[in-house]
C-alpha cells in the first residue's frame, strides 16, 4: 500500500487537477506553472550545478555532486510529454539521483513542441551526446536516464545510435518512460479508475501534447514510440513504473519485447504510485526507495564492466602463458 506521504501528494495533486480540467488552460499557462513550481524544490546538500552551452544551441548544465566519480557521468533527459519541463524543473531530483549513484550529471535541455516538433528534442540530445563525447567521456562510461517524456527519448536516442553503427553507453535507466504515442491504453484507464483521476488524464491531454511534437510524423514511427521499434543490440535497461500509471502496460509491453531481442532487461513495478512520483524524491518513501534501486542498478553496471575486464585480462595472460613468444632472432657472429 502507497505511504501516507504518497495518498498526501496524489491528494494535493488530485485537487489542482479538477480546475485544470474544467478551463483547460493554455500550454503557455501550463508551462509557467511547471516553472513556478521549482520555487518549492531544494538542491540536495553537497551538490551544485553550472550551466554549460553545448554544440549549436544546445544548453544543459552540470550538476556535481561532492566526491562524484569523475571519470563517468550520467547523461539526463527531462521528461514533460515533450512540450514543456526544464533544466529548473528537474534539477534537485537529478542531483539527488547523481548523488546516489556517485556521478556528476549533465542535465541536457532540448527543444519543445509545438515550436520545434519531431526530430528536434532527438536532434537536440544527440548533440548533448556527441558534447560529452567530445569532453572526453568515453561511451562506456556514460549511463543515459530519463523520465516519461524523456524516458521515451532516451530510448529513441539509443535507437539512432545503433542504426548508426556508433557506439553505446553502459546502460540507461528508463523511469516511468512513455514509450507509444497513441497511448493505446487511455480510455481503459480512464474508465477503470477513480472520476478525479479521469480529470487528471483529461487534464493533462498527453495524446494531444503527443501529435503536437510528433507533428507530420506518423505517431507509431519508432523515434517516436519505441514501443514499435525493434529493440536488438540495446544496453541494459533499468525501467521504473508504477502499476496505477496510464504507462504500465507499454512499459511492460517494451520490456517484454526487448528481453526477447536479448536485451538485459530489469523491470522494477511499483504498486500505486502517481505518475512522475520520482520529483517527490524529498517527501515521499516510495521516491527514495527508487532512487536507491537505480543507483544499485548503476553500481552493477560497473561491476559488470569491472569482472569483463579483469576476465578478459587473465584469459589474455592465459593465452600468453600458452603460447610464449618466440625469442628474438640473433645474428650469427663470423
């Protein structure tokens, strides 16, 4: 059962949800909304930030935590159904997942539909990629995360990678991430659960907020909806979601499709939460124990890398031992 510090939030949330659903305020509005809400948020202690310009454009900023291991980053992709959040959003709740994993962070903006639609926000975080490849990172040693809107496009961003023939990251830790278009599920949802939670899909309009950034591209295009795409030759994936969320089930759906493109796959259920219950990470129990479980999920990533090393190092030193080179040729003396 949800804790008390959830039902409190999804109370508060529920009841601002009933007056967005009855005038259906405008994007705009929306958006300042979101941005006036970080005036609530605390950066974690012992993390700070700085704002950076990436290539043509593209802002992001660093947000370090102290003693962060400076030879990997994660790389952040906010979520907003692609229409509106920001680096001020996200911030405390990335520097509190970067703290736990021990990792500085590189919390990369992109462009917003309706203005700039499919493939701008995609384009936007390849650059952000290629940025930190250029400072040095190497690919395996970036872990990729987003949540839903962004949990989508971490997703599409390792898609384009492949296609491309480039190389991946170690890993990517999808929480709670959007990953069809169409939200095929959107009327069960709303039917099934309670009238003021109806209000709040009504409110939200996220398969509007979806044509709007899919502009003249077909919504089941993969880039778009990795749902439909083909999932081969991924790294790892961590996904997060609840079961209360309209995205469980294409959650579950992608998990199952990956796994049997030989995908390493964990999928980490949890049972009626609200959707974006990770933002909450201060307040709320069941945030905390996310976080926590993504940072043990990066941790394995490089133990796993770690053991491949030290396995492939003594497989080499076996083969040496095997077959010692010869000595050098010496010229005879006359």
């Amino acid at each position: 059962m949800p804790s008390f510090q959830h039902q409190l939030v999804k109370t508060l949330l529920t009841a601002a949800a009933r007056p967005l659903a009855r005038r259906r305020p405008s994007l705009n509005s929306l958006r300042l909304g979101l941005e006036l809400s970080t005036l609530l948020q605390v950066m974690p202690w012992n993390v700070h930030f700085e704002r950076v310009g990436a290539e043509e454009g593209v802002v992001a900023e660093w947000i370090e935590p102290r003693d962060a291991d400076s030879r990997r980053v994660l790389l952040y992709l906010h979520g907003g159904a692609y229409v509106m959040g920001s680096l001020n959003t996200h911030r405390g709740f990335i520097g509190a997942l970067a703290q736990r994993c021990g990792l500085r962070a590189l919390s990369a903006d992109y462009r917003k539909a309706p203005e700039n639609p499919f493939p701008a926000a995609l384009d936007d975080a390849l650059m952000a990629w290629h940025w930190l490849l250029g400072q040095g990172y190497r690919p395996q040693d970036v872990i990729l995360a987003g949540d839903s809107a962004g949990g989508g496009l971490v997703l599409a961003l390792l898609l384009r990678l492949r296609d491309q023939g480039a190389a991946l990251p170690a890993a990517a830790l999808c929480l709670s991430p959007w990953t069809d278009l169409t939200i095929p599920a959107v009327e069960a949802y709303a039917a099934a659960t309670l009238p003021d939670e109806a209000q709040l899909v009504e409110a939200l309009e996220i398969r509007t907020w979806g044509r709007l950034y899919a502009g003249s591209t077909p919504p089941q295009h993969p880039l778009l909806s990795p749902l439909h795409a083909a999932l081969h030759d991924l790294p790892p994936l961590l996904l997060q979601v609840s079961d209360a969320e309209l995205l469980y089930h294409d959650t579950l759906r992608l998990a199952a499709k990956a796994r049997a493109a030989g995908v390493p796959v964990t999928v980490q259920a949890f049972e009626g939460l609200v959707h974006w219950w990770h933002l909450f990470w201060r307040t709320v129990p069941e945030a905390k124990v996310a976080l926590t479980q993504a940072a043990d999920f990066v941790r394995g990533i490089w133990q796993a890398q770690a053991e491949a090393q030290a396995l492939a190092g003594a497989l080499r030193q076996a083969r040496a031992a095997r077959h010692p080179s010869a000595p050098p040729l010496r010229r005879a003396r006359r």
